[in-house]
C-alpha cells in the first residue's frame, strides 16, 4: 500500500508542478543575464563541442566559475536553438526532478509517507521558486539543487547499507553540483544535521545502547563459547567516553572530502567574483552594514515563505535600515535559535529544520556581498526545505493520533492550491523583459536596475520616448549610472538630439573613463557635428581601451570615408572585420569602396559575404547581382535579382535590373515581362521603356 502512494506522490508532485510552472514555456528570454549566459554567447551558440568544453572549464562568466551549467546551457542551444520553449522546459523538468528527490529522501529517511510528500510539494509549488525555475539564466540554481538533493538520496542509501560505491557516488554527485553553482558548499553541514535527525547517527555516541549483558553485570563479549541464553540479557549501559568520541570522529572524519570539496569550491568562487568586480569593498559597504542587512534578510525571507507576495527579481539595497528593524529582527532569530535548541531532544526536526535554515543561507546573505541586491528570491531554493520540514513535522508532533491529522487534510490542500495559483500568477510576470519589469516596478521601489533594463527593452522595441523616460529615472535615483547615460545619450541621438546626447555622453566617460561603448557612440554625434578631429579622438580612446572593439574601427573608417582617406578607411573596415567576420555593415560599406576604385572582384567578395550574414537583405542582392552582371555572369546576376524580388516584389528597379539579366541571357520573353512590371510600377520610367524598346526589336528581328 505505501509503495502504491509513494507512485501516486510521484504523479501529483509532477502534475501540480506542471500545472504551476507549465506557462513558463511560453516566456521568452529576458535581458538580465539571458543574453550573457545564452543569447549573446558565442560559445553556447556554438553547441556542444572541444572548444566549448575547454572554454567551459576556463571562462568565468558574469563573475562565475560553474562549467557544468554553461555546459548545460550549449546542449540545450544545440537542441533548441534561440527557441527559449526548450531552455524553460529543462529548467522545469529539472526542477520537479528535484521535488522527487526530496520526497524520496524524507521518506526513505523518516518512513513518513504524508508528511514527506507534503514538505516536497511546498518545495516544488511555492512562489519562491519561479525565479530559479523561469529564468533561463538561473538554470545553475535548478542543475545545482537538483545534485544536491541526489547527494542527499544517495547518502541516505549509503547510510542504510554502507558501501563506498555509494560513498564515492555521494562525492561525484556533490562535486557536480559544485560544479553547476557553489551554492551548496553548505551542504557536509546538511550531511551533519541529517546525522542527528532523521537518521539519528548521533544518538549512538550521545545515547545508552542496549547490550547483552551476562547475570554478573558483566558484558558478554563474542570471543570464546556462547553462553547459555539463561544467563544473557539486554540493558540499557552509557558507552565509554572513548566509544562515543570514537563515532563522532568517524561521523566528522567521514564528511572531512565533501568539506575539502566545498572549501575548493569557495576559494574558486571568490577568486572569481572578485576578479569579476562583483564583490563590493568595505570602502563601498561597511561589514557592519552587511551584518545588519544580513539579520533583516533572514526574517525577510521567512515573511516571503510564510506570505509570498510582491516578489520581485531584485530587490534594491538598503544601507540605512531603522533600528527597529534590526533589533525585532535579530530578537526573532535569537528567539528561534534558543527555543530549538532547548527543544533538541524532544522536537530534533525543529534543530534541524532550523539550522538547515539559517546555515544553507550563510553564502548568499550578503556578508561577502556580490552584486547590487539585498536579497534575492532564488536565495530561498535549498534554505527553504528548512523550514518546510519544521512547519509539516511540528503538526505531526503536535496531532500525533492518526484521526486528529486527516482534519489538516483540506486545510493542507488549500494551502498547496493557492500556493500553486500564485506561482501560476508569478509565472506570467517572466513572460518577456518589458513585462517582468513593469511589474518589477510595481512592487519595490527606487529600483533602479529595472527601470534601466525596462529601458533597454523598450529601446529593442523601438519605443524611444519611453525608454528615455525611464532612462532619466535611472539617473534620477542613481546619479553615478554610467551606462543608463551612455544609453540616454544613444537614445537621444537617435531623435536627433545631440547636444543633450553629448552631454550624457560626458558625464558617462566622466563616471567611467574605460567606458568604451560611450567613447564610440560620442565619437559618432561629433563626426555628425562635423567636429571630426574630436570624434577621430574619441573612436582611438575606444580602441585603446578595448583592442577588439570593432564597431570603433567601423565608425573610424566612416569618418575617413567621409574624409576621402581611402587607405585608412580600407584598413579600418578590415580591421572590424577581421575582429568580427559578421559585421555586416562592415562588408557592405567596403564593397561599396571597392565598387568605387573598380576592383569589381573584390566588392563582389565582401557582397557575398553582406548576404550570407543577412540572406534577406534587399540591397546587398541587389549590389551583388549588379556587380555580378558587369562580370558578364548572367545567370547567377538574375537568380540574385530574383532573391531581391521575393523580398520586395513592387520594386520597379529590381524588375529592371532582372530584365537587363535575362535580355543578356537571351530570355527575351520574360525580360520583356520584368520591363512591363517595371514601367507599370513606375510610369516614367524611361530607362526601362528604352530596354523594353531595344528587346522588343530583338525579338521581332529573331522572329523574321
């Protein structure tokens, strides 16, 4: 019968997280680390190969060291491509493997079937969850705790029938969830807690043990002849000091590789972020500061468990907390702390569930600060457990008689419906950029961080006047942006505002010195200005900066065109090339030179290459077609003429030029038809109606 609800457990968990989280698959990727990690990544869109693996296990990406995950981002590319669908699904179905892995675990554990199942689908359906889940960035959170909680299977397994088979699989398993992000370096702590309950691996040593005992109180050892069963018995005798320190050395010695590993891992991660220029100085943000937010954060996270409302995908950091604040909230956790500590013996959930908590948050509660937030919901992925476990097994404790516990039955299912109703809801706010950020914006306050990248989403839908607006508060709340004004300064070049973009220009290269994008785009308004000395300045402080910055050669190029320096704009658009082989404008604007000097080969080579990095652009056809029929190569001039038709089909020069091709092909029939085409959407088209002329005469004089 258990076994048949443990199947039934395994079904529900699935279904529910599928009808929770199901919507996710219609979400697009977002432009907060989406674009870093999987849509602007070479690498990843390289798909799984040598050089991906290598650069997987040497590239810190955005202040990170977890190869496994980037591995996992390139497999997915190679199976899905920019479709986002199939990155969320993985994601997901990570993610409900993870609840049957702890549900298997606590069960396996406390031989508590209901109570198991309940703590996994508090885990799997909770609001808290979204953000690892439909992130596609996150998928390090999902691919991590989906290891560490096969470590914690696996240990169970180990701990019932010991084997080193299972102990080494026990240590792959953790060094692969390392691996994906370093979050559970925790996690030998876990392994210790787990040792005292469920699996009461401690008791043994702190304990009385039942031993057979001979009638002179003396033990009865197993060397020798057995005794007579008249004369043995069982009673309970305190182990000597020595048996008990024994245990607890071989229960610290057994976890000392996962904590070798774990200490790898953080020297790694902090040697990453720090070179990343994610962690924030004590200059910047005093310990005392972190200490502060870090006991806010704590209680913070348990109001969102307990109330999972306006969750947000930053929150902003608040370095002047009210005293209050910082005092109730280090009471509560002070209180909490003694009540369970006293309570060890009698509720040992409580100890554990409790100190699962506080201890699996260690790394990311901000006292070694990495990036901008206070806190962050996807913190709460493996914490959480902590608190699911002391919330279920304290009503198991508190109505232990079978009959009083079926009457939590349907409070226990509302609770789990409208918990799936508001991950339901939470889900749709991740269906793009723009909408996530909206209601970002709705729910915390002074974000500056949404409002700039609602900005740049708004910008990528070409929606200028709002992205400028939101740009503006940026700097309204965080004078020192550099980058929102780099952007406000593009966004307001592009309405033609320059003198108020070069000024946003300035005070960004004034924040930032090494901020290339705005040394470029500055260089571009004062090219536009006719300032050209200034703006040649300008794209050279660019280069210097970044070597490979090959939009700067490309707008030095232009300038030189501009200039009639030939040579040097040659060596430029080259040079943009040579950093990027996919730089379109680059292709176009040197064969377009090439047409000028007449070195007809050459231009063709860079049209070539204009259209094989953008088959649907009209005008590179069409200049290759041209530039392919003064070569006398007819038939590939016209089926290129003929591409450019498929994209503009009312084009009257493209049915011109597709005639001229024919007519030299001797298609004089359907030349003639491109030369009506062209006339009939262009009535002055006196070009056209000469060549009409002259086909027509051909065709009469080859009809004689």
């Amino acid at each position: 019968m258990n076994k048949k609800y443990k199947y039934l457990t395994v079904v529900l968990l699935i279904v529910c997280s599928l009808i929770a989280f199901g919507r996710i698959v219609a979400n697009d990727f977002i432009n907060f680390d989406d674009n870093v990690y999987i849509t602007e990544n070479n690498y990843i869109k390289a798909g799984l190969n040598s050089e991906t693996l290598k650069w997987a296990f040497s590239a810190v990406v955005s202040s990170n060291w977890h190869p496994l995950t980037l591995l996992s981002h390139a497999l997915d590319w190679r199976l899905f491509g920019a479709n986002a669908s199939g990155h969320h699904l993985v994601s997901l179905l990570l993610h409900i493997g993870s609840a049957i892995l702890l549900f298997l675990f606590l069960n396996k554990t406390t031989g508590s079937l209901w109570p198991s199942a309940f703590v996994a689908a508090l885990f799997a359906l909770h609001p808290l969850r979204v953000e690892s889940v439909a992130w596609a960035a996150e998928r390090k959170d999902v691919l991590s705790i989906f290891l560490g909680l096969a470590v914690l299977y696996t240990y169970a397994l180990y701990v019932e029938k010991p084997k080193l088979s299972k102990y080494y699989l026990c240590l792959i398993l953790f060094a692969l969830s390392l691996l994906a992000k370093p979050m559970l370096v925790t996690l030998p702590f876990v392994l210790l807690l787990l040792d005292y309950w469920p699996l009461c691996r401690w008791q043994k040593a702190l304990q009385p043990q039942l031993l057979p005992v001979s009638n002179d109180g003396g033990l009865v050892k197993k060397k020798g002849k057995q005794r007579k069963a008249d004369s043995i018995k069982e009673k309970k005798i305190s182990m000597p000091l020595t048996n008990r320190a024994k245990i607890i050395r071989s229960l610290l010695w057994e976890k000392s590789p996962f904590i070798f590993l774990a200490i790898a891992s953080s020297i790694v991660t902090i040697w990453a972020q720090s070179n990343g220029g994610a962690v924030a100085s004590l200059g910047k943000l005093p310990f005392t500061e972190r200490i502060l937010n870090a006991i806010v954060s704590y209680v913070a996270y348990l109001i969102k468990i307990f109330w999972p409302v306006n969750l947000a995908v930053f929150y902003p950091y608040e370095q002047f907390l009210p005293s209050w604040q910082v005092f109730g909230a280090a009471s509560i956790l002070l209180g909490i702390s003694i009540a369970v500590i006293f309570a060890i013996k009698k509720a040992p959930f409580l100890f554990v569930g409790w100190f699962w908590y506080l201890g699996t948050l260690v790394p990311v509660i901000g006292l070694m600060q990495v990036g901008k937030q206070s806190m962050a919901d996807r913190y709460t992925y493996f914490p959480s457990i902590g608190i699911a476990i002391i919330l279920t097994w304290s009503i198991v404790y508190l109505l232990p008689k079978v009959k009083l516990r079926k009457i939590i039955i349907i409070p226990a299912a509302i609770i789990l419906a409208a918990l799936t109703f508001l991950t339901w809801q939470q889900c749709g706010y991740w269906k793009n950029s723009v909408v996530l950020y909206d209601h970002v914006l709705k729910v915390t306050k002074n974000n500056d961080l949404a409002h700039y990248n609602l900005a740049n989403a708004l910008t990528k839908q070409r929606k200028k006047e709002e992205a400028i607006a939101h740009y503006r508060e940026v700097i309204r709340i965080n004078p020192y942006h550099d980058l929102a004004h780099s952007n406000l300064g593009a966004a307001l070049a592009a309405q033609g505002n320059n003198e108020e973009a070069v000024v946003h220009y300035l005070a960004a290269i004034k924040i930032n010195p090494d901020q290339e994008e705005a040394h470029c785009n500055l260089g571009v308004v004062l090219a536009a200005q006719g300032r050209n000395e200034e703006a040649i300045a300008q794209y050279l402080a660019a280069i210097k900066i970044n070597p490979n910055y090959d939009d700067a050669y490309y707008n030095l190029a232009n300038l030189f065109m501009k200039q009639g320096k030939i040579k040097e704009a040659i060596d430029n658009y080259r040079q943009a090339i040579k950093i990027n082989p996919d730089h379109f404008d680059a292709h176009c604007n040197l064969a377009d030179v090439f047409v000028q000097q007449s070195k007809i080969d050459q231009a063709i080579e860079h049209f070539r290459e204009a259209v094989r990095i953008n088959p649907s652009s009209f005008a590179s056809l069409n200049n290759l077609g041209v530039n392919l029929e003064k070569q006398l190569k007819h038939d590939e001039a016209a089926s290129y003429y003929r591409r450019a038709l498929l994209i503009e089909p009312q084009n009257p020069g493209i049915h011109f030029n597709l005639g001229v091709a024919l007519g030299n092909k001797g298609e004089l029939k359907e030349a003639i038809e491109h030369f009506h085409q062209a006339i009939y959407l262009k009535p002055d088209y006196e070009e056209a109606r000469r060549a009409l002329k002259l086909a027509q005469d051909i065709e009469r004089e080859q009809n004689r």
